[in-house]
C-alpha cells in the first residue's frame, strides 16, 4: 500500500510483505481502530519473524477483537517490535491480548487493557522472555501476565502493571485513562504515568 492507498487490515498487509532477517519489514498503522465491524480486521493477528507493528506517532492505534478472539499470536518467531499500539478485547483460553510462545518480541509503549483469558488475561508467556519498556498492562482478567512453568520473568522495565512485576521504576497504580469505558485509553492530565517511562528503550 502507499499513503494515499493503503491496505485496509493487517491481516492483507502481513500476507503481501516479503520479510528476511536481512530486510525486517515494518507494519505502520494510521491512527484508529482496527477491529471486525470497523474494517473487517480478522482476530488474532499473526506476528512473523522480521516483522514489526508500528502505531501512528501523534494519533491513538487500537487493535480491538471485540471478544472475537485474542488479539495477538506470537509463536517461534523472532526479530519482532510492537509499538505504539492499545490492544484491546482479547478473549481466549491462554492470553486474551497476547500469547507469546518460543519468542522475545520487543514492546515499547504498548497498552494491553480490558482483555479476558482462562489463563493470562493480559498476556500469556510460554518459553518466551520478551522486553516490555513505558508499556501499561491493567484491567486485564483474570491476571496481568503468566508464565508457563519454569519460565523465567521477562524484562518489564517502566511500565506499570496491574498487580505489581518487579524490575526497574515499574508502577502498580491506576493509569486513569480519559474514558476506557468507551475505548479512549489517552490518558488523563496528572495520570502517574505521565512521565514516568524513559527515552532509553535499548537500556545502554
């Protein structure tokens, strides 16, 4: 697609590209929401290895399953980036926003909010270590985030997650977004997560 014509879902986008580790292909999404009754978008969305999603820098992106299924699939995959990016709606047996097996994808300035799940509301890690960085994980049910046995914790990193996760300036407190009732996940003037991430999303 180009900017005048672009491809309508993220589904048709991820069948036309023709990523290599040599040639990581990026997904940019305009601002809006992309869901099944606003632009026929299909549920989960597939991430592939070499692949990332990108939202608009100055406009809200929300992937919303409307309960149709998760959200996002992540599975064997490598070299992936999520950012910029509200995903919303999930709902599933293992991780209703996410489910991340055998990868470590990259999340910067995700929210992951009002997702539903038998196990991992938010997102369901199985032998995965991610990187999450100024990434909001709440009112997910049941739970934030759960790991499979014997996972290790990933690195969560100025973020604020519901129920508390251990590692460097994370958050447990409510975001206040504007309106999460009716989908506005911008978030309020005096919102504690206000300043509270960082610029330094490779940690160096």
């Amino acid at each position: 697609g180009t900017i005048a014509d672009p491809f309508q879902t993220i589904d048709y986008a991820m069948s036309r590209i023709y990523q290599t580790e040599n040639n990581p292909i990026t997904i940019h999404l305009v601002g809006g929401t992309y869901s099944p009754n606003n632009n026929n978008e299909s549920f989960p969305v597939y991430m592939f290895s070499n692949t990332n999603l990108t939202g608009d820098v100055e406009e809200m992106v929300i992937l919303d399953a409307q309960e149709t299924a998760r959200v996002i699939m992540i599975v064997s995959s490598a070299n992936n980036m999520i950012s910029r990016l509200t995903i919303t709606g999930g709902d599933a047996v293992y991780g209703g926003g996410m489910r991340i097996f055998d990868s470590s994808p990259t999340l910067n300035n995700v929210t992951i909010v009002e997702n539903a799940a038998v196990e991992g509301g938010g997102i369901h890690l199985l032998d995965s270590n991610p990187i999450l960085t100024n990434t909001i994980v709440w009112n997910n049910s049941p739970e934030s985030i759960v790991l499979g046995d014997g996972d290790e914790e990933p690195i969560i990193r100025y973020s604020n997650v519901e129920g508390g996760w251990s590692g460097e300036a994370n958050i447990n407190v409510d975001p206040l977004f504007t309106d999460f009732e009716n989908g506005d996940y911008t978030l309020q003037i005096g919102s504690p997560c206000i300043d509270s991430g960082t610029v330094d999303l490779d940690g160096d």
